[in-house]
C-alpha cells in the first residue's frame, strides 16, 4: 500500500541555456519550488557557467544539449531557453530522448513546426507545454479578472502595449536573429501580446498589421502595431516597440460601464534582474502609486493590482507532470499565436 504522506520525487530537470530565459525566468522558480530539482544547467558561454555554479551549485554545468541525452536516465524534464531559432528542434530532441518539456516563448518559428512537435510529444506520451509567463503578469492577471467580474461592462477595445526607448541595444543573439530564425519583436514580445488578447477575447477573425524597422541596420522587425477582430466582437489595438520615447498606458480597456487603464510593466522581472528572489517578502506585489484606474469620467477609482506570480506556472506544470491536473499552457495556444504572427507578416508584407 501506498503511504499517501510519503514525499513525492522531485521533478529533476535541465535547463538549457542560461541567458535571459534560463538564469531569470526558469532556474530561480525551480529552485524555489520544493517540488523540482534543479540538476542540469547547458551554457558554454564561461562567464555563464561560472554564474551557474556560484548560483545553483547542487546543478550540474555542461557545454551542450547532447549532454543532457545522454543524462536523461536521470531527469524527468527539460525547460528550452535558448535562442528562438533553436526551440524545434531542442524540442525535438528531447522528447525523443524521453523527456518532458518546456519550450520557452516563441514555441517555435513556424506554426507547421509546432504542430509537429504536438504530434511528436502526443506519439511518444510526453508533456510538452510553452512557458507564456506573462499570463501571470499581476497587471494582466487584474484585467482578466475584471473582465471575467463583469465591472467593465461589455468590452469594446482592448489596448495593449510593451513599448521603451532603445535605440541602440546591446548586442545579442536578439539584434542578429531575422525573421526566418525567430527574431523581431513581433516574435518576441508579440508572441505575449497576441495570446493575452486570444485569452481574454477568443480566436481573431481577422487582422491589420503594420511591421516596421526603425533602427539603421536592423534585420528584424522593432516597431510593430496589430488591429485583432476577435470573433466575439472585441477589437485589440497591441503595439510593441523599442523606439517609444514615451510609452503609452501598458492596458486600456473600454466597455460599456467602465474603462481601466495602467502604466508600467510588471515588476518581476526586473526585480529577478537586480537579484530578487521569488521567496523574497513582496515578491510580485505592485505598489499602490502604480495600481491602474477603473471608471468613467471624472469618477474612477484606483484598483488594486494582484500579485505577479510566475511561479504558478512551475504549479500547476508539477501537477500536470503528477497526473494532477492539465497543462498550464496548451501547447496548440502556442501554435495558434504562431499562426497569427505568419498572417501579420504576410499582411504587412502584401502591402509593401
């Protein structure tokens, strides 16, 4: 018999790189969560190794991802934090090695590609999810629930920005990656966008797109604008863009009792950057000057932001890989945003 107070096994996993994805938004919730391991970290980057092992020293540090193959006997889960272009077939290859997997956003470059991938996971009966951790975003998590309470009355339009003013960025796979490999910010920050938008409102019927490029020598798009028809009659505006001076409000909405509005980014992953952990006290709160406004005319009142809580994806994951409970993002999510990415460039490009 079973005793049901026994702890249960880690979730051993490795994650694959350690640049933005790996080092702040994947290996500090797994360390923090009791019910994962963090065994395996693949970099061959030395400074990033070097992190690695000062940060997560019970983990084992290797150059590539045939490592972790050849490792998998020994782990149960694999997270894919590496450039774009590489998440297919990272993907691929871990599945057949008999894992489990995390793909971070985008799922992959093409929507044929991840089809592919849930075909594959599906035949071999492995989890595969995407890792959309904006939906756990406080100021999204917030809209969501005004949304769903009805406070707003029947929404209208929905607006949606990630804008800031970079004109000339560091250096990184990010600035070299073109369109065919996954890069531009359609793909990276519109791939949170665009499923944000299908969360609340449902599928698009149809779309507008203008995809630009602003900064000289740019191989991939940095200032792109999105016109979403949902089928339920919600219109979204989405922006994304890296040469905005002055960024306009992070959400606006307009239904027929209320409007709500808000500024700024979520703060987690700026407080991850400066070293903050997701067990540290007020981890993910927001504070009172920063919480939007909900109301009409000169009658609105400032509305509590909830706790951002990108941990809550690694919970509920950990009990869909127990057999507790489905996976906290559907992979096909991912390829139906992929699929709306493929018709904005195709949109953009027919006007050319």
């Amino acid at each position: 018999m079973t005793d049901a107070t026994a702890p249960r096994a880690r979730i051993r996993t490795a994650v694959v790189g350690f640049g933005t994805a790996g080092r702040v938004f994947h290996a500090p919730f797994l360390e923090a969560d009791p019910a994962y391991s963090l065994d395996v970290v693949v970099t061959s980057n030395p400074e990033r190794r070097a992190e690695a092992a000062v940060r997560h020293p019970a983990a084992r540090v290797v150059d590539r991802p045939s490592d972790v193959w050849d490792l998998a006997e020994e782990l149960d889960l694999v997270v894919i934090g590496s450039p774009s272009g590489t998440h297919a077939a990272l993907a691929a290859a871990a599945l057949d090695a008999g894992l489990d997997v995390v793909v971070d956003k985008p799922f992959a470059v093409t929507a044929e590609e991840g089809r592919a991938l849930i075909a594959q996971a599906q035949r071999l009966g492995r989890k595969l999810t995407v890792f959309q951790n904006r939906r756990w975003d406080g100021d999204f998590r917030t809209v969501r629930s005004l949304v769903a309470d009805g406070r707003l009355g029947e929404v209208h339009r929905f607006e949606s920005r990630f804008e800031w003013f970079k004109p000339s960025p560091p250096a990184s796979w990010k600035t070299e990656a073109t369109v065919a490999e996954g890069g531009g910010i359609l793909y990276d920050l519109g791939t949170h966008l665009i499923d944000q938008a299908v969360q609340l409102f449902g599928p698009v019927a149809d779309l507008y797109a203008e995809v630009g490029r602003r900064r000289a020598g740019a191989v991939a798009d940095d200032d792109v604008f999105l016109a979403l028809q949902h089928r339920s009659g919600v219109t979204s505006h989405l922006w994304m863009n890296g040469l905005a001076p002055v960024p306009g409000p992070r959400f606006h909405l307009v239904g027929s009792r209320a409007g709500y509005t808000s500024w700024g980014l979520d703060g987690q992953e700026p407080a991850l950057k400066s070293g903050a952990l997701p067990t540290d006290p007020g981890f993910g709160e927001t504070p009172e000057e920063r919480w939007g406004v909900l109301g009409a005319g000169d009658d609105v009142t400032r509305v509590p932001t909830l706790r951002g809580d990108y941990g809550g994806f690694y919970r509920l994951l950990a009990d869909a890989l127990r057999g507790d409970g489905p996976l906290p993002v559907d992979p096909a999510d991912a390829v139906g945003v992929l699929e709306l990415i493929e018709r904005a460039h195709a949109e953009a490009s027919a006007r050319v």
